[in-house]
C-alpha cells in the first residue's frame, strides 16, 4: 500500500505526530547538533524507549556515551534503572560528565572512562545486564560480541545501532572505497554473526540507520 510513498515521508509524517521531547533532552540535542557530535536518531530513540519500557531493566550497559544523549533517553525512560556508559574521547567525557551533573539521579548512572574493549574484557559483572546498547565504534563490534555475551543476561537485549552505516553495508564490497572495506568486512561479520549465533535470537530492523536486536538465549 506504501510502495510509491517514500521511506523519508512515511518517517516524517511519524515523527510529525510526537509531541515535543523532554526540556532537557532537547537542550542535549541541540548541543549536539550545534557541536557536530554524532547521536542517535529520532526513531532509534523512540526504539530505544520503548524497548525499555516493555522489559523490566535493572542494568544498562551502553557502549559509547558521547554527551550522554541517549543516556539521558533511557534514564528518563526507566529512572530505576542503573546504567553503566563507556566513552574513551577526553573531550565528550567532559561534556558528559558535565550533563551527568545537571541532569541524572548519580546513583543511577557510571561513567566509565576507558576503551571499551578494555572494559569489556575485565568486567566482571557476568549474566548482569538486561539491556546493551552498542553505539560506538562500527569496526570494532564483532571484536567485541564475545565479551558483550558474557555480561548479558540470559533473556537480556543487545540492541546496536548505525548498522547500515548510511546504506554502505548494502553496497557489495567492490563498490566500497578501498579504505572503508575493512569496516564494511567487520560489520557484515557481525550482522551474520548475530543472525547465526547459537546463544542469540536477532531482528534485523530498518530504523534509524540500521538496528539490530538480539536476545540471548
Ligand atoms: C555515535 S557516538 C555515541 C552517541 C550516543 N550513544 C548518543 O546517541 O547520544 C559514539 C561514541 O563512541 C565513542 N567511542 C568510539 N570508540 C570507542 C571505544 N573503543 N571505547 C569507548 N568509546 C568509544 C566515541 O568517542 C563517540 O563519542
């Protein structure tokens, strides 16, 4: 019935019917615009949101803070939760923290300041997350998948974003310049890995830039 209404009207026209974000969260927004910081979009914030209004979350993992936008999405979305947020970029931990201070309850939210591979790694918290959401580098979530699986809960929810990556994943490889294809390689590993991975059950889901979501079993 949609075939000749494109993709970006039928969002457009979604988003239309919000009604207008959160104070605060719109004044992060806009920062990040201003500032070019790279932040979800609308429609993998509603995703996100209404994931976590759906499932009961205790534990948050997120993989790439930026200014803590999306930090802040999903604290306002669950206030009880504990949300744990990995960033390794000086400048936007000094932003984030900086908005951790006006805006979040401090006893629900851990700045992690360090590589996430190195946090993943040495975590210990095993089977303890409900919910991941992985936002950070591209090239590095099939290196990490391992880890991730380890600290989820059985029934526990990785969603990761921007896995179309702008539509090059859909490109076949030869169209991809040379020094983007180890990237374009490593995230349709991933893709495949999540689709066929014995302790997960995957949707692949057009929205935003690409969202997956996996169940761990
Ligand atoms: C797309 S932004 C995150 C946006 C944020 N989730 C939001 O929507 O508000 C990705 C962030 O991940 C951070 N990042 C990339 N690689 C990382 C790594 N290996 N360890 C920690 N943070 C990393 C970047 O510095 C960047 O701020």
């Amino acid at each position: 019935m949609l075939d000749n209404i494109s993709e970006i009207r039928v969002n457009d026209f979604i988003m239309s019917l919000s009604s207008s974000d959160d104070e605060e969260i719109m004044k992060l927004k806009e920062f990040a615009i201003e500032n070019d910081v790279p932040i979800i979009r609308d429609e993998t914030r509603d995703f996100l949101r209404m994931i976590i209004n759906i499932k009961d979350i205790k534990n948050i993992l997120e993989i790439g803070t930026a200014i803590a936008y999306s930090t802040l999405v999903m604290h306002k979305s669950n206030v009880d939760a504990h949300i744990y947020t990995i960033e390794n970029y000086e400048k936007r931990i000094l932003e984030a923290k900086s908005n951790i201070n006006k805006y979040f309850d401090k006893n629900k939210i851990t700045l992690i300041e360090k590589d996430a591979g190195v946090y993943l790694k040495e975590c210990d918290k095993n089977n303890y997350f409900d919910l991941v959401f992985l936002d950070a580098a591209k090239g590095q979530y099939i290196n990490w998948l391992s880890d991730i699986k380890k600290l989820m809960k059985s029934g526990g929810i990785l969603i990761a974003d921007n896995i179309f990556k702008d539509g090059e994943i859909l490109e076949s490889k030869f169209l991809i310049k040379k020094r983007d294809r180890t990237i374009h390689k490593r995230m349709r590993d991933f893709l495949y890995q999540i689709k066929h991975d014995n302790e997960l059950t995957t949707y692949i889901y057009n929205i935003g830039d690409g969202v997956s979501i996996s169940i761990k079993k």
